[in-house]
C-alpha cells in the first residue's frame, strides 16, 4: 500500500494533539504488518517536565506510540475506522523492554506485525528503533470494543 500521511491516520486513529504519535505510515500489509514514523521534536509537551536538563522521551510514550501503529495496522486490517461508537483499549503489553533512550531529534520507526486474533483480541509484536537500532519492544494485545 502507498504511505498514509496525516489525514489518512486521522481516519485510521481517534487520538489528536497532543496525543497522536504517529506522523506518517510509510509501509502497511494488511493483516501483516506496519511501518510509521514519529518525529521527535524538543517542542513535544512532555520535555518540559521529563528530565529538562537532559530530554528523553518517556517509555510509556513509546509503548504508546507502538500501540498507535498497530491500532492503524488493525483497523486497516479489519475495513474499520474509528468512531464515537467504538474504542481500541490495551488488554495485555508483555515482555517489554527499553533498550536505549529516545532524545530529541531522533526519528522513532514503528514496526508492529501482527501475530494473531483470538475472540476479538488482536495480537502484535511491536519494536521500535532509532537508526536502524532496536530502542524499546514489546508484545501487545488490544481489543475494539463498543464505547459507553
């Protein structure tokens, strides 16, 4: 598939400033795998406060940002998009590890590949990296259901 910039994954993905980490899809296989970017600026709204002498992204935030891409990969992959009447929710993150950290001006790669679905649970195993090397990790399970 072509790469999706932004108005596309604003139609994959209900997140908005400051919230969406994801800036562009840059290779998606539907119910394969995905690959995005998010660019790291020093204006993103969490430095401030994390570390301000010494700027590194938070690793929840990266967890985040992994989670968004296969959120994109799993609405693509089941012809859905977003709603008012429906929620993509974490059920499980397993396994994960930070391997280095993600500072200002680094451009964070997403990969998240899909492993299964098993009664509405979608599966990934999702890394990121910066320059070709692994910085987090992790195995995550989510699920879509209806909003209340």
């Amino acid at each position: 598939m072509t790469p999706m910039e932004i108005k596309e994954i604003f139609e994959h993905l209900p997140h908005r400033y400051p919230f969406l980490l994801v800036d562009r899809v840059l290779e998606i296989e539907t119910g394969k795998h995905i690959v995005a970017l998010k660019n790291v600026s020093i204006n993103e709204p969490f430095f401030p406060g994390h570390f301000p002498h010494h700027p590194v992204m938070p690793g929840v935030l990266l967890i985040e940002a992994m989670a968004q891409a296969a959120a994109i990969l799993a609405f693509h992959t089941g012809g859905q998009r977003p709603g008012e009447e429906s929620v993509v929710y974490f059920v499980g993150i397993d396994d994960a590890r930070f391997k280095k950290p993600v500072v200002p001006g680094d451009q964070v790669m997403l990969h998240a590949r899909f492993e299964r679905q098993l009664r509405g649970i979608w599966k990934f195993a999702a890394e990121a990296k910066v320059d070709g090397v692994v910085v987090a990790e992790a195995t995550m399970m989510c699920a879509l259901r209806p909003a209340k």
